[in-house]
C-alpha cells in the first residue's frame, strides 16, 4: 500500500498547506484531503505539481507500508 508524504513533507519545509496551494496551483480542499487521508487516491498531474512546488520528485511523495489485515 502507498501512503502520502504531502504534509511530512511541506512541514519539514514549513509550508502551510495555503502556501502549498498557491505554490502548487492545487486546490485548498485538495491539499487538505491529502493532509487529512495520506492513503486516498489522487491524480498523477496533482502529485506532479505538488513534487514541483516542494522541490522534491514525485517518487519522494510516496512511501510504501504494509497492508491493514
């Protein structure tokens, strides 16, 4: 299972999610559920746009862990 970096991430950086939104060009609401729900689903043009705005690669948003039995 992949799991979200998005809010590690920004943190670690000290962006709040607003700026992430501006800098990124994705919606509050979208930053918030990636927040709120690392394990939801989201689109490959989102995460690129995220990478692009934390000046990471996309493949650094995601970490894989095991599977909830």
């Amino acid at each position: 299972m992949l799991r979200l970096r998005v809010k590690e991430l920004a943190e670690e950086r000290g962006i709040s999610q607003s700026k992430l939104s501006r800098m990124s060009d994705v919606h509050i609401t979208t930053i918030r559920r990636l927040y709120n729900n690392p394990y939801g689903g989201v689109n490959i043009l989102t995460l690129e746009k995220i990478a692009l705005a934390l000046g990471v690669e996309i493949s650094d948003l995601t970490e894989k862990v095991p599977d909830e039995k």
